[in-house]
C-alpha cells in the first residue's frame, strides 16, 4: 500500500483528490491532508508518506518551499496545478509527475502507476526544477560524470540528436552527452535565437558566422562546422530573413 499526502490549500480541491483516489486508486491509501506549508511539513515528518500530492500554488506562496524545507526529498511527488507554465515546463523537464485541475480520472490512475513503478531520485528532479525557475530559464541542468551541474544557454551553440538521447555543444567546443530528446530541450529553452533544425539539430543561429558558411554548412563564431542537408540550410536561411 502506498500512503499518501495530499496538500492543496482549497478544501474542495483536497476532497476531490481524496475521493478520486480513494474511488479509483486502490493501491493508495490517504493518511494526511495538508492546506499550507506549515501543515505540509508537520504531516510528511510525522506519516512518511511515499507519495505526496503538491498543489503548485498555495495562497502564503508554493509547494516548492516545502521542498526546501526538507533535508531529503524521500517520497515521490505528482504536482497538481491549475496551470502554471513556466513551472510545468520545469517539472515536465525533471521527470516529475505533474496533472491538471480538474482532474482525469485515467490520467490521475497512469500517474499513480507510474510513480509506483519507478523510483525518481527526487532530491535531484527537485535541483533541477528548482534551478531552472530561479535562473528564469536562461540556464539549463545537465548531469554529467560530475554529477548536476547548471550551463548557461548562452553558451550552447547547437544540440545534436544522438543514440542515447542528445549531444550538447557549447561555444568552448566541449560537449556533454544527455539521455533526454532534443523536444524536451525545446522545452525549457525560451529563447529566440534557437531553432530546430529537422528532427536532429537545435541551432543557437545567435552563433552562426554567415561570412564563412557554404551551400551545405553551418559556421559558428568558434570556427565549428555543421553539415546539413541544403533544403535543411535554406529552410533556416529563410526564417533568419524574416
């Protein structure tokens, strides 16, 4: 059995959630409610719960201060929201579960199952989340040999699809392998100057050396070379006109 928390500061929100999965979620048994940080942080030290629901948005501020609060993040979270899109981007980056207001039954019944099925290793979802909303998205998280570390966008001068997921290259000509797609790249990347290039490549055109490119090549400011279908290159060379 899974026991679970639910914080939301609306009553009716908390009871929804709590009739819906006590209705449709058999697996999860709801030990504890909470309506604001204060509550939340009582309940979790007290229940260790495996799983919290987190409304987003909580009228003395958001759930993500209650993360803070906590040592260790030791439970899985699915996020409930309204909508917050800047924070969903996040949490859609991070691997965390995140589902909308009102609440799909089946969606609700998938996200359970999936938090039962795996084991996120939250205390590093949470950095990213929480590193990302707090650069305001000019940088982004990318685990490397190293462990987490945050690279400003800025510096990346095009992403390349790859076996496993994705290769970043940055203006230093250093590179980092990453196990996500280039989509969830375009995600958290709010920034005009990129471009999706076909299904393999995301452009920072904010680097491209126009002088030194050809017909069938790209050339960025640190002298690095892109090979690139020609109908690929005009489609780019188009938009960059417009």
């Amino acid at each position: 059995m899974i026991k679970a928390i639910i914080v939301d500061d609306e009553l009716k929100s908390r009871e929804v959630i709590k009739t819906l999965v006590e209705a449709f979620c058999p697996e999860v048994e709801i030990v504890d409610t909470a309506e604001d940080i204060k509550g939340a942080l009582q309940s979790i030290r007290q229940h260790q719960p495996n799983l919290v629901f987190l409304d987003i948005t909580l009228k003395e501020g958001d759930s993500f201060q209650i993360l803070q609060e906590l040592d260790e993040i030791t439970f899985e979270i699915i996020f409930v929201t309204a909508y917050d899109e800047y924070s969903v981007k996040a949490l859609k980056y991070s691997g965390i579960t995140c589902l909308f207001k009102p609440l799909d039954i089946e969606e609700l019944q998938e996200a359970v199952k999936k938090v039962a099925n795996k084991k996120t290793n939250m205390n590093t979802a949470y950095q990213m989340v929480n590193g990302i909303l707090k650069s305001k998205f000019t940088k982004i998280p990318v685990i490397t040999s190293g462990g987490l570390v945050f690279k400003s966008v800025d510096t990346i001068t095009y992403i390349e699809r790859s076996d496993i997921g994705t290769t970043i290259h940055f203006d230093n000509k250093a590179t980092v392998d990453s196990k996500r797609k280039i989509p969830e790249f375009e995600g958290i990347i709010l920034n005009n100057h990129f471009r999706r290039i076909g299904k393999d490549y995301l452009i920072n055109t904010s680097q491209l050396n126009f002088s030194n490119a050809t017909k069938t090549s790209l050339v960025f400011d640190n002298d690095e070379r892109l090979e690139l279908p020609p109908n690929e290159l005009l489609k780019l060379l188009d938009f960059l006109r417009k």
